[in-house]
C-alpha cells in the first residue's frame, strides 16, 4: 500500500496551514473580531474548511481513516512505551501481533490486514502519527542483576548519601572507575558495490586492552589518568607524550600529569589501587578545603588498610555505590565513557591508517595516542549553553558536570535515577494488572527461578547399561565419599573404627570438656537411606540434659576444610555419644569467620 503520496503536478493547492493557524483563524471568527470571509483570506485557509469546521462538520482527519480510533492508538502506544519501562522493548513485529491480539480480542476483521495482522507500513504509519511520543531506538542489553535493582534500593542509597554529600561543595566530590581501551577501531559504515554480501574493511587488531584509571569531580575537573599496562616490568619510552595539564587538572598539584604503573594481568589491584590513591587523588584532594567524598563501586581490591587510614587522616570518606547500579547511578558511566570512547576509536582508526602493517599499538605510542583522544574528546561543541551560564564550557568539564546531575549526586535531587525505574504503582492505568504482573516476572524473575538450585551428583552407572529416573545411584550413596557406614544391627550407633583412628588427634570428649563455645566434632545420620554417617564442625550452645547438648552447625568455606562458617539457624541436640572430639579453639579472621590452625576431618553433605 502506497504511503508517501505525492500531489500531482497541476492540482490544487491542499491544506496550505497548520492546526495553529486554523484554532486562531476559528478563535477570531467566534470573537467577531474578523469574519469568516476575512478569516479564509488573511490566513489561506478554504471558507468552505473554515465553514466546516466552526459548525462541526467533517471532522474526520483528512485521507484515509486509521483502522483504530485515536484513543485506542494511545491505549497500545501507553502499553509499549510500558513494556520499554520495564525492560522488555517490542519489535515492530512483536507490535504487529500486540494490535492484531486486541483485533481478534474485540472480534473485529479488517480486510485490508492478512489474516487480521496488520503489516508494516501500519507501524510505519503509527509511529509517525505520534512522533513526539514514541520512537524506535537502539537498545542496550543489561543483565537480569542490573534490571532488578528496586526503587527501595535506590531510596535507601540516597537517604545515606543526602546526609554524606550535605554542605559539600562541588570540587570536593568525586567519582572514580577503572575501564579499558582496546586497539580494536569497532565497525562503520563504508561505500560498496551493491549486492556486496559481506563487506569487509582491512584493519590488523589484536585482542589487548589497557585499563585506565578516571576521576573527576562534580565542578568538572578531570585528574590525569592513571595507565596500567599488563606487563612484568615498565620502561621508559611507555610514558612519554601522555595527558599533561590541558584538558586535564593543570594545577601544581597535578603538574606531573598522568602516571604509568603495570600488572602480570593487566588490571588494577589493591596495591595499584593504593597507589593511584598516594599519587594521583591525594595530592589533588590536599589542597581542598573541608571534607572530600570519593564514590565508586565496592570492590575488595579498592579497600586496604593504608587507604582507609589515609582517609582518615586527610578528611576522605567513601560512598560505595549499590551493586549493580553503575550504568544509572555513577557519573563516569552515563555520561563520559561514552564520548572518550568514541574519540579513542576516531584517533585510533587514523592511526591504523597510518600503520596498516601494525597488528597492535606499541605501548610507547599508547601515552600520545590517549593524549590526543582527550583533545579531541574536548573540542567537541554544544548548541546551547550548559546551564551554569558558561558559554565556552570544554566537553570534559560539560560531561563531568552532567554525569553528577544525571546521577542525582549534585545537584542533589533522587529522583534523576528512580525516573528510570519502573514503579509498582501506575496512577495512570495505562496496562492492566496481569501485563504488569508479567512485566514483573520477566525483569526480577519468579520464584522458581530464585528458588536455591538442586544439587547435582554424579550418577554410577556401568558401561553400556541405561538408567531410568528411578535406579541410578548417585555418589552421594556410593563410597567415594567414603561415608560411614551402618554395621549390621541398624540400632546399633557405635562408630566404626575408622571414625576412632580418625580423630585419634583431637581430644576426646567429656563432660568436664563439653562447655558453652566449645567447637566439636559431631557425626550425624543422613543420606537418602540414613545409612551415611555425615561429620560437621558445631559449637556447643548449652547442656540439654545430663547426655545430651544443644550445638550450632558450621559450613567449611574453602577446600582446605579449616575455615567455617556459622550456618543461620542451624540448631540440633545430639547424644554425646554422637560427639567424636573436641577441637581446638580457632581464631576469628578478617572475613569474619572461623579458621583452625590444621584441617578439620569433616564430612559434609
């Protein structure tokens, strides 16, 4: 079907106005202020639409009639534009099957629609009817942990960080994160013979990166970055020509511009971490006056004791973001990585124009080639003036200072991120319960999918033999747990001799010994037959009854068995003849949990 039509040489004019000219040329008309004959020739509007329209005839929109009225065109959009809220986009075929679903829903038949579907120039045409409202746009896929963040999450974040950032200027809070650049151009578009199937562009690259530490501040300062390459040593000629003053800090305190340092990895650890935080943000924070807030992810390698005793000492207090929230929530990511980025990727494809022999970039030309991205990243100009009044703002300084706006940080103001966040609650009604009950499923997952996963054992089965649901062992029974097994009298709760010679190191267990937080060894009967005996770390709580004790179970956290953890309610009464020995007492490490000085002989299920 025809859509763009064109109006043939020679015919008349048609509909030479808009909607605003024809509400002021009706308005004039029903004020006596000019007549309709007036009217039609002050704003070449026909008298006979003039005529229609003040008296209520043809109101029809002119050409052909959509098939749905204008109302239950906005009832479908609202329902999309709700399907993008909660993360789920609909294609334009996924659209086409939502209409026909309400057509064959309200029992209508259109003839002009196959089968009732309606075809593509609907969509088309749909969308262009309400282009200030809906538009297709490519997306970003996020992962099932990014997407289930909650708007309490969000509350609960900017609660703590409303009183942290309260009376804090500007140039004193900070964002840092870590990212890399890699020699690999990305894909554009070229001219090529039509009919081309697959169009190719000849471009060595390798698969390296190289991680960059950024920081900047919310009144748009940008600290020089910190370089890490992967590599065992560092030498001389991988840090020359790299960022110094412009655009970067070029006050004394960052004089020295950007600093290099390496890792057998490539990425950044404690120590280099520590490091950054010695050379590069210390110095700068120094001659700030009043507190300094630094926020960024929580990850365990940006915490050390000589970090936090340095905050301590110059006044720095960090936020951790909420896990999973970065691409919301930290400025460095909505609105800077993108940019530098992309003019890495410009300046990186003139250089491999350049050196088209070259498969990688040398590491003494990484420096200079980074330089240029962040000029070139800065040279980038705005229509309008940013908002603070300053005309001639850098790229950098503009990007900085949007990223903590966008965020919410500074100006502070939460509800920059919950508007990205669909609620559970739409005033609007614009989707009945059931799409949002389906919406909610699909982006924080049902219950089954929360639900702890079964665990699963190897089966024993002999070569060349089946199995069905039912007669398989799995190893759970067999001996390769080396289980303990019942003797032949089933009432019979004597450990076997193995369980004896096992513990022969530990001291044996006694009432004088069996006090409150004694650590214990205690074998219990378990297993799909309660055949196995099963041997577990406890810690006596209390004496039951003169043979009897109340413990709390522990889980060994690492292979090596010496290290416990406390299992939450975990509470049992056992014989003390289920007692096999008495342990060491261990000590109460920096994770908080339990670590013997050797191997414990447990067996746990």
């Amino acid at each position: 079907m025809v859509r763009d039509y064109k109006r043939k040489p020679g015919s008349r004019n048609y509909r030479n106005y808009n909607e605003a000219q024809l509400e002021e040329a009706l308005r004039k008309v029903v004020e006596g202020s000019m007549t309709m004959r007036t009217a039609s020739q002050e704003y070449k509007i026909p008298f006979g639409t003039l005529n229609n329209k003040f008296h209520g005839r043809n109101v029809k929109m002119a050409g052909g009639q959509s098939i749905f009225s204008h109302a239950e065109e906005i009832a479908i959009l609202n329902a999309v534009v709700k399907c993008a809220d909660w993360g789920f986009p609909l294609s334009m075929l996924e659209l086409r099957m939502f209409a026909k679903s309400f057509l064959d829903q309200s029992g209508r038949k259109i003839k002009c629609f196959q089968n009732n579907l309606p075809g593509k120039d609907w969509v088309r045409s749909l969308l262009k009817r309400h282009n200030t409202s809906v538009a297709q746009r490519v997306s970003a896929n996020i992962n099932k942990e990014r997407a289930s963040i909650s708007r309490d999450t969000i509350n609960k974040y900017f609660d703590n960080l409303k009183e942290t950032v309260k009376d804090i200027p500007p140039q004193n809070i900070f964002n840092y994160d870590e990212t890399n650049v890699n020699d690999e151009p990305g894909k554009g578009k070229g001219i090529y013979r039509r009919g081309v199937k697959y169009p190719e562009k000849i471009a060595n690259h390798s698969k390296s990166a190289t991680t960059i530490m950024v920081c900047g501040s919310a009144d748009g300062t940008l600290l020089p970055p910190y370089i890490i390459y992967k590599s065992e040593h560092l030498y001389n000629t991988w840090r020359e020509n790299g960022p110094k003053g412009y655009p970067c800090c070029n006050k004394a305190c960052c004089a020295v511009g950007c600093r290099f340092n390496r890792t057998s990895h490539g990425w950044m650890d404690s120590s280099t971490f520590q490091d950054w935080f010695e050379s590069s943000f210390l110095p700068h924070a120094r001659r700030l006056e009043g507190k300094k807030i630094l926020i960024g992810d929580n990850l365990a390698s940006h915490f050390s004791e000589t970090v936090i005793r340095l905050c301590e000492e110059n006044d720095v207090a960090f936020v951790c973001l909420v896990p999973h929230s970065t691409h919301i929530c930290q400025p460095l990511d909505v609105s800077f990585f993108r940019p530098m980025k992309t003019a890495w990727r410009a300046i990186l494809t003139n250089y491999k124009m350049k050196h088209s022999r070259q498969s990688g970039i040398p590491k003494d030309v990484f420096p200079s080639l980074l330089r240029e991205s962040l000029e070139k990243m800065d040279s980038v100009s705005t229509q309008t003036k940013h908002k603070s009044g300053d005309g001639e703002v850098s790229a950098i300084k503009r990007n900085l200072i949007n990223g903590f706006e966008a965020t919410g940080i500074y100006p502070f103001n939460a509800q920059k991120v919950l508007i990205k966040i669909p609620g559970d609650n739409d005033p609007a009604q614009e989707v009945n319960e059931v799409l949002t009950q389906f919406l909610k499923e699909k982006r924080y997952g049902d219950d089954s999918e929360r639900a702890p996963r079964k665990k699963k054992t190897r089966l024993i089965v002999e070569p060349g033999k089946s199995v069905t649901a039912d007669n398989a062992s799995s190893s759970e029974d067999e001996a390769q747990y080396s289980p303990i097994h019942l003797s032949d009298n089933e009432n019979d709760n004597t450990p076997n001799e193995d369980v004896v010679e096992e513990v022969t190191n530990y001291l044996k267990p006694t009432l004088d010994l069996l006090i409150p937080d004694t650590f214990v060894l205690v074998r219990y009967l378990q297993g799909k037959r309660k055949s196995i005996w099963f041997k577990y770390v406890c810690v006596v709580k209390e004496k039951y009854s003169d043979s009897e004790f109340t413990v709390a179970g522990l889980k060994s956290v690492n292979s090596d068995h010496n290290v416990f953890s406390l299992v939450k309610n975990d509470i049992s009464t056992v014989p003390i003849e289920d007692i096999l020995a008495v342990l060491p007492n261990p000590i109460f490490n920096k994770e908080m949990h339990y670590q013997f000085p050797h191997k414990i002989d447990v067996l746990e299920l």
